[in-house]
C-alpha cells in the first residue's frame, strides 16, 4: 500500500510540473547596459534540454538540466575572449514567466533574467 501511495505521489508531482518546452526571450541588466538571450526548452517529464544564444556569447548547450514542480534549474558553458565559463542558472515559472538567478556569470556576479515565452 504504501508503494501505491508513493508511486501516486510521485505521478501526481511530475504532473504538477511546469511545461516549458518551447521558445522563450529574456532580458537583464548586466555591467555594461541591458542584454538580451532566447533559449530554446526541451523537456521531458523533468528533464530539460535544449540551446540558447546571447547577444554577448553566442550559442551555448543546456546541461543537467531539470524542472521540477515550478523550479528550472541548468547550466550552459559560455565562452568569453577565448576562455569557458560554466555559469548555473535557478529559476521559478509563473505562467509564461521565468525569473532566472544566475550564478558565475561576469566575474563571479549574479545576474537576474526574466524570461518570457514567445508565442
């Protein structure tokens, strides 16, 4: 019974999770004026896969990228005057909005993105 319960629970929960499969655009403010970056989601169940592009840094992969319930979570490797950066970005869906928090970028600051979907 409690196998039952457990594997309801956990069924109910992969339901519960935000779908952002699909284009998203979004824009921060960083050092130097206002930057702008499109991702392009693949999920499945909690995985989450796919690419974006920067106006700064160009395409980049998403790594070990995962959603669970309204929490996304990934990181991509940028490259910056011929060196790499892994940067990790945490965000929160809310709707058709992604408030990212992103960590490594820019010498160590922490940038906040908000992402939108394009639809």
């Amino acid at each position: 019974m409690k196998r039952l319960l457990a594997l309801i629970a956990i069924t109910a929960m992969a339901a519960l999770a935000a779908d952002i499969t699909g284009n998203w655009k979004a824009t921060a403010e960083g050092p130097n004026g206002a930057m702008q970056r499109t991702f392009v989601f693949k999920q499945e169940g909690t995985k989450l896969t796919g690419e974006t592009v920067s106006s700064m840094f160009g395409k980049s992969a998403i790594n070990d990228g995962k959603v669970e319930g309204d929490t996304v979570t990934f990181s991509l490797v940028i490259k910056f005057q011929d060196n790499e950066m892994k940067v990790n970005y945490k965000g929160k869906v809310n709707g058709d909005e992604i408030k990212f928090t992103v960590e490594g970028a820019m010498g160590g600051q922490t940038i906040e993105w908000l992402a939108k979907r394009d639809k």
